[in-house]
C-alpha cells in the first residue's frame, strides 16, 4: 500500500500548543476555522481561563496546557519567593483543576508535575519545563502508535464516522481518533470520512473538517440527527472516538452525542472504537456513573453567535459529555495496547504493564 503523506510532516502541520520566549502560546480555536490566532499567556490564570473559555479544548490538550501552567506558576513563585514557593504555588494547582472538571488528563498532568515538584531544590523552572516538554512530545509519540494500532483494525474500503474533534487540535499533535483516521488515510484504507457536527459548540463542523481538510482528506459533514440514516445506507463501518475520561470498567466519558452515536452504531452493526492515551484511563472511578460531567451554560444553546436563537422562556440543559457504556465498545486503542470487549479485568491488565 503506499502512504499519501508523510507522517512526520503531518504532525507539524498543526501545532496548538507552543512554549516560546518563556511564554505560553496556544491556538485559539475558538476562532477557527475563519482566523487563524494564537494568543500568548503569561499568568497562571490565563492559563485556567484558555482552558475554561475553550481556548484549548481535548484532554490530552488540556493536560499538557496545564502543565506549561505549571511553569508560568514556578516562574513566578520563585521569582516573587525562593523561600516559600513550593507552599504558594498550590493556590495554582487547585486554579487549574477547577478549570474543567472531568478531562482526567488535567488531573494527571498536575500530579506529574506536582510529584517533581516535591523533589525539587533551588530554581525549579528549567527541570519542570523539561517535565511538561516530555509530557507534550510522549503525548505526540503516543498518538503515533495509537493510530498505527487502530488504523490495523480498518479494513480496506471502509467509511468512518467521527464525532467531535480528538485530533492534533485536541492533543499534543496528530490526534487520538483523527491519529487512527490519518494513519488508516495513509494506508489507502478508507473510502469516506465522515464528521457530526458536533452541537453546540460545532467542534466537528469547526475543527475537526478544518484540521483534515489542512491534511488534504477529504471530509463529509454530518448533522447529528442524519448520522443514523447514513448508518442504514452501509456508508460507515466504524465509529471511531477519543475519549475525556475512562472509568476502570470501560465505560467512556466522551462529548456529548457520543453515547447516541454508539447506540446507532450497535443497532446498525457497527464497530466502535475508543482511542485514548493511559492518561486517560481512572482507575479511581468504578464505572461511567461516577464520572463527573460537566454542565456548561445555557446560553451556549439558546443563542448563537451572541444572538438568542431559541424562543424567550426556553431553558437549557447544556452536559458537555455524556457516558457510552464498554458492552457498546468494541475496541479501545492506547498507547500501550488494544483492549478488545473491554471490561475491568482487561482495563486492570493493561494498566499494570
């Protein structure tokens, strides 16, 4: 089979993470796909409010977002106290961690730091700005094998469905479930991509459409409500997710729709495949009902573009994410291996090796 393009090349493609001039730099993708902007943060709290504010979005984003966070943090805890920063900067862990609350990865990426942290003696900026390098360039290594692994399920000829956007956008670079779509792309395995569009906040119409139509695939969009229908037509053999956080069962906190997706997906035959970085995976959570779900405002639904779209006197009920149960997974793809059926026995192994 030949390769279409260059992997390598299409990790630089996109990059929305960048730490440059002792500053942070993140693409704002609230602004894609019309403008193309980074903007430049340099406190603590910029950092929790890109984060809250869907400046950067996508666990592993998240995650290593936090830990640059982290170093603005050091840089001026030490700076304004060489004596006591270690107890000050803990006010900016917990600004962090409040941002979003049930990405794990944000979670993960504060311990790691916080553990080198505890270990530290004298300026610890240059050592912890190596930790969150490392954690941003395994993420990348990570997404590599995730995508040759899923992409080694993919038959030749096959449609994919994606919903939301676990791409390079959404990660360090190249992508979680986009990784798997790149890669199944670069070994001539794939017919058609397909994208929900991903309501309210368009992340498939917005981004996930922009960032592989930057990598010349070519992209459907699909409204979610047409998803089933294009299912019955035989348009699609996999589904194929990221994922915010998985409980020790395999049950999948993922955007909101995807339980729907996965349901259809069941009833029309389709496989499903979760791809995630171990980062991901909380072995302190049982099982999907322990997760905690974030709830966003009101306003996301009943306006649009700062415009009231729904009728005054409506409410809104606004979950970011929702909990597709492992009996409607078929696979899930991580950095160390593929789980297929998965439950807490398997998801137990995985996690020990």
């Amino acid at each position: 089979m030949s390769l279409k393009n260059d992997m390598h090349d299409l990790v630089e493609t996109i990059r929305p993470i960048i730490w440059r001039d002792d500053a942070l730099q993140l693409l704002d993708q609230r602004r894609l796909p019309t403008q193309t902007e980074y903007i430049t943060l340099t406190t603590v709290a910029s950092v929790a409010d890109a984060i809250r504010d869907m400046v950067v979005r996508g666990a592993p984003a998240i995650g290593i977002t936090a830990a640059y966070g982290i170093v603005i943090a050091a840089q001026q805890r030490y700076a304004d106290s060489a004596s006591n920063w270690k107890e000050k900067i803990q006010q900016d862990f917990d600004l962090l961690a409040a941002a979003r609350p049930t990405a794990v990865n944000l979670f993960w990426a504060i311990t790691q730091m916080k553990g080198l942290i505890d270990q530290l003696e004298g300026d610890p900026v240059k050592l912890l700005l190596a930790a969150a390098r490392q954690i941003h360039d395994d993420d990348i290594r990570a997404n590599k094998t995730m995508g040759e692994l899923g992409a080694g399920f993919i038959q030749a000829g096959s449609g994919v469905l994606t919903h939301c956007n676990a791409g390079a956008l959404a990660t360090g670079g190249y992508g979680t479930a986009l990784g798997v779509i790149r890669s199944a792309w670069q070994h001539d395995k794939l017919s058609n991509v397909y994208a929900g569009e991903t309501r309210p906040w368009l992340q498939g119409a917005r981004l996930t459409a922009w960032e592989l139509l930057q990598d010349h695939i070519p992209v459907t969009l699909v409204a979610e409500g047409a998803v089933s229908a294009l299912m019955g037509k035989g348009g699609v053999q996999w589904l194929v997710v990221g994922s915010d956080r998985i409980a020790a069962n395999g049950d999948v906190a993922n955007k909101v729709g995807t339980l729907a997706a996965a349901v259809q997906a069941k009833y029309h035959g389709i496989k499903v495949m979760v791809v995630a970085p171990t980062s991901t995976i909380d072995m302190s959570i049982a099982d999907g009902a322990s997760i905690p779900i974030e709830h966003r405002g009101s306003d996301e639904l009943l306006q649009l573009s700062g415009h009231r779209m729904a009728a005054e006197g409506a409410l809104a009920w606004n979950p970011v994410f929702d909990v597709t149960p492992a009996k409607l997974i078929d696979v899930i793809v991580t950095e160390k291996g593929v789980i297929e059926a998965p439950d807490s026995v398997k998801i137990a192994c995985l996690m020990r090796c």
